[in-house]
C-alpha cells in the first residue's frame, strides 16, 4: 500500500493553472462583471432620460405635462440656490424629516415591543388578532384627515399617521419572527436555565432580529408616505407642501423635482440601514463568493 | 422502608403520554412506560424512528408532562425545569448570534452568576472540549463536531447531575461522531452525571451504555433491558472489534430487528 503513495507536494501544474494565476482570473473576471454591471445600470439611465428629453423637445410628449429631465434639474437648482416660492428648501426637507423621523422611531418601537409581546403570548395575540385584522384593513391614508382634524395642522398630525403605516408592518414582523423562533433553541435556553424574561430578551428577540429588520428596510419608506400624504391634506411645511403648491399652479417640474428630492432622501436612509443591519448581523455566515 | 439508600437519579412508572394532532386526534407515544436510571448510570435507549424515544427525555425535563404514571428525578415527582438536568439537542441549538464562548456562558448567566465568573468558567470548559482557540468565533465559522463540542461545554458547565442527549451525534459524520463518543465518555467519567442518551445507532449504544432499552415500535414501551458489561474506561473507536461486543450487538439486533420491520411496515402502508 505504502509505495502507491504519491508525493502530492512536488505534482506540477499544468500552465495557467497555479493558484495565484486561477486567483488572477477570477479577480480578473469579477471586474469585468463589476464593470459590465455599471456600464449598463448607467447606460439605461442616461437613455431613459435622454429620450424623455428629446421626447419633450421634438413634443411627442407634453412638457407642460410631463416635464423634461432639464427643467427638472433647473427646478432643483433654483430650489437649492434660492429657496423655493414657499420658503427654503432645506426647511421643508427638516420639516418633512422630522416627521418621518419621528413616525418612524415611535412606530417600529411600538411595533416590536406589541409584536414581541403578543408572539410571547398566544391568549393575548388570539383575542387581540381578530382586532389587528379590523385595524390592518383600513387603508392607511385615509385616516390624514381624520389626523389632521383631530392634531391639528402642525408636526402631530403627520407623525401620526406614519406612525400607524410603520407600526403594522414593523409589528407583523416581529410577531412572526417570534412566532418562527427555533423551538430547540427555546428549550435549550430554558433548560439552561433561563426566565421568561431572559427568554425573551436574549433568544426570543435577537432571532426574531432579522424579521424585524426586514421591516425596518422597508418601512422607513412608509414612514415617508405618512408624512407626505399628511403634508397634502393639510400643512404649512414639508415637500407634500411643495408638490401641493406645484400642482396647484400646473407646476410639472416643480412636482418631479420634488419627487427626486425625496427619491434621494429614501435611498440614503435605505443605504443607512443597510450599513446599521450588516454590522448587527455579522454573526450571519457571509457568502464565500463576496469579492469586493 | 429497610435500607436507606439513594433513590434513583431517573424513575418513570408506568408512564404514558399522548399528543393531540393537529385535527385534534388524540395519539399515543408512550404507553405504561418503565424505566429506571441510577445515579452515575448511563443508559442508552434504542428504537425505530418515530417511535416515541425522544417524549421519554421530554418528560423527564419537564418540558411535558405525563398523560397517566409518574416521572421521578432524584426521588421526587418532576415539577417544572429541573436545574440539576442538562439536555444535549440533535439539531444545533446553539444561539447563532452568539460567539463560542458567549454560548458557554449563557447558562451561568442565564443562572444568576456574575459575567467575569462565567467567563472565567467559560474558558475552562472551552479548554476541555479542546475549542480554546475559537473563543471568539461564531457557530457558523465552526465544523459540525466543533459545534457539538460547544454544545457539550454550554450543558456541562451547569454541572448536571443528570444528562439527557436526545440523538446528539446522528448529524456527524462517521469519524467525527467516534471522536465524539471519547469525549462525551470522558466528561461523563469526570462528571458522574446520570446520562440518558436516545439514539437508533445500536453500535453506539452497546460502546456507550451501561444498560440498553429496547423500544417498541410506537407507541413506545420498554421491549427488553440488557446490561452491557464491557470494561471501562472503554475506547470506541476499537471496542466495536471485540468479541463480546459482538455478540452483545447480535443479540440486540434480533430484538430491535422485529420493532423496525413492523414499524416500516406500518409505514409502507
């Protein structure tokens, strides 16, 4: 048996095929594919906005409907450089952060703490589902007037209401990644010794994290909504203030500009919370293919 | 009572325990279910799958209770988690978001004692399930083995006086769960536990146990006992090559054969 050993060690490689020169190819390989990745996210962007131009200078569309990729970006100017025929820019953008800010934080709070504690408790989340169901099945938006009338004109009424489109969606997360925690896990915690609380605390939440994460990602957007909506219904202040006035005066590229400020605000808060949940989770296994 | 003697680390009389399914039909798993394990015995339980093995461990933690008999530890009737029992899972029960040692720890603090003690007492076990240098890991980044020593280090560090292992090794492979099986029989002759270890490797059983219970295909009741009088310390990995060990392995097969062919039977139909 012995003398079938082969002496791996001194085996040759074939040209091209040494570890640094496969590692050279793929290195090689995963850049072109980065690069072919932006070339093509940037290309259709530039089209898109290219044709919608042309399209509104050769008038296959109507730029007093529709816009163009440059009033747009005139209008934003304008915005930035001297404020907007409301007041500064930069004023409503606070007020309209503020708002979603703070409907945000209260409504994702609440909503881990009612969906936490209704999964730990299966009495409770039975007689108080059927209600949550009611609750649930109004249209959010519909309740701004309501808000409005009752808080009045000011910060209260908008938080409210992205408050309440946070809260179910953050809450039926957490109440489900609760409901799916690992039972050998549970065991396992009780068995060694913990309480209910410290059940809870440090197997039942931490496991249901990634659910609730889940949520949070998309329900800072949400947030946004509520304090938009609000804005249009009834305010002094905020970007919804800004595309009421637009809108009001046949202002298109008013409108657009607006949408694109809060298009960026969204993406920024998105990328924050990518950046907040991939530091939480790095006990999570990472993909062995990540090149960057 | 003549002679004061300890009462056993284990006693289930006459248990039986049923489930409801989820169309509400009662099923049994167990039915007048006997058993007892005495203090610093190990016991191996063997059965075909399915069959109820793991609701005995279960009952015996506390976890559930019996439908009709009576489960004893230490003498006095089962009310709730014992602390004196430690459980080793067969799937990973390990927190994931947790580092090795953070998962050792979890019971002491889960059990009052201050973090510096735990960590200190951490480190020890760590130490003896050879895992010193992957303290700060996560379970992910460990093997199947390594995580099952975790495992064994996070239920030792209680000190249990009573070990219940519910299939902890069927996830490893060959040479892993032999590696294993040194180191289980090593803490448990350290530790003097009362060790209850459900399986259906029969192999393993007879290199484990003192006493093997055969169980009936479900629902479960004791079918047969046989005692394992192997010297120890024993090493697995070359006991399976003795005679007697043999012969002990024959024997039981013939009887578990029966229960895993009617239990197949039941369902092919």
């Amino acid at each position: 048996m012995t003398d079938a050993t082969v002496n791996i060690t001194t085996a040759s490689f074939r040209p091209g095929t040494s570890d640094a020169e496969i590692e050279a190819a793929a290195a090689r390989a995963a850049a072109h594919r980065r690069r072919t990745v932006t070339f093509w996210r940037l290309g259709i962007l530039i089209a898109f906005l290219s044709l919608w131009e042309i399209a509104g200078r050769m008038a296959w569309i109507d730029p007093f409907f529709y816009a163009m990729p440059s009033t747009i970006a005139g209008r934003l100017y304008e915005w930035i450089t001297e404020g907007t025929s409301e007041g500064p820019l930069w004023y409503h953008l606070y007020v309209t952060m503020e708002e979603s800010v703070l409907g945000f934080v209260t409504g994702s709070i609440a909503g881990i703490v009612i969906g936490v504690a209704l999964g730990r408790n299966r009495m409770a989340a039975d007689i108080f589902s059927v209600y949550i169901k009611v609750i649930n099945s109004i249209p959010r938006v519909v309740l701004a007037p309501i808000f409005i009338m009752i808080l009045g004109l000011g910060l209260a009424s908008k938080v409210a209401l992205a408050f309440v489109m946070v809260f179910f969606v953050v809450f039926h997360n957490a109440f489900q990644g609760v409901r799916e925690a690992d039972r050998a896990m549970i065991a396992n915690a009780r068995i060694l010794g913990a309480s209910d609380w410290q059940l809870t605390r440090s197997v039942i939440v931490p496991s249901a994290m990634s659910w609730i994460f889940a949520s949070l990602h998309v329900s800072f957007g949400f947030a946004i909504i509520g304090a938009i909506v609000g804005e249009f219904v009834g305010s002094r202040f905020g970007i919804g203030l800004l595309i009421n006035v637009a809108k009001g005066s046949f202002d298109a590229a008013g409108m657009y500009a607006a949408i694109v400020i809060v298009m960026v605000v969204a993406l920024g808060a998105e990328y924050l919370m990518t950046l907040v949940e991939s530091r939480l989770a790095k006990w999570r296994p990472q993909p062995l293919h990540e090149t960057q | 009572m003549a002679v004061e003697r300890p009462a056993p680390a284990i006693e289930l009389i006459n248990v039986s325990r049923r489930f409801l399914s989820p169309t509400g039909k009662s099923l049994t798993a167990l039915r007048d279910f006997t058993m007892t394990v005495e203090r610093g015995e190990f016991v191996a339980v063997v059965g075909p799958t399915g069959c109820g093995k793991s609701t005995t461990l279960n009952l015996v933690t506390g976890l559930a209770s019996p439908s009709a008999g009576e489960v004893r530890v230490m003498g006095a009737p089962v009310k709730g988690i014992d602390p004196r029992i430690g459980f080793v899972f067969q799937t990973d029960a390990l927190f994931p978001w947790r580092t090795v040692i953070e998962n050792v720890m979890a019971g002491p603090l889960f059990r009052g004692k201050s973090k510096p003690q735990a960590e200190a007492s951490a480190r020890d076990w760590l130490a003896r399930v050879g895992l010193a240098r992957f303290e700060q890991h996560y379970p992910h980044q460990l093997s199947g083995g390594m995580r099952k020593r975790v495992a064994l280090a996070q239920t030792f560090i209680n000190g249990p006086e009573i070990l219940l292992m519910d299939e902890p090794f069927s996830a490893l492979d060959v040479q892993t769960r032999v590696l294993m099986h040194e180191e289980l029989l090593r803490l448990w002759s350290e530790a003097k536990a009362s060790v209850v270890f459900v399986t259906h490797d029969l192999e393993e059983a007879i290199a484990l146990a003192d006493k093997v219970y055969v169980l009936t295909a479900g629902p479960a009741t004791v079918k047969s006992v046989y005692s394992i009088d192997l010297p120890r310390p024993r090493v697995v990995a070359d006991i399976r090559y003795e005679q007697s060990f043999i012969d002990y392995s024959r024997t039981i097969w013939a009887d578990l054969k029966e229960e895993v062919e009617t239990s197949y039977a039941r369902a092919a139909a």
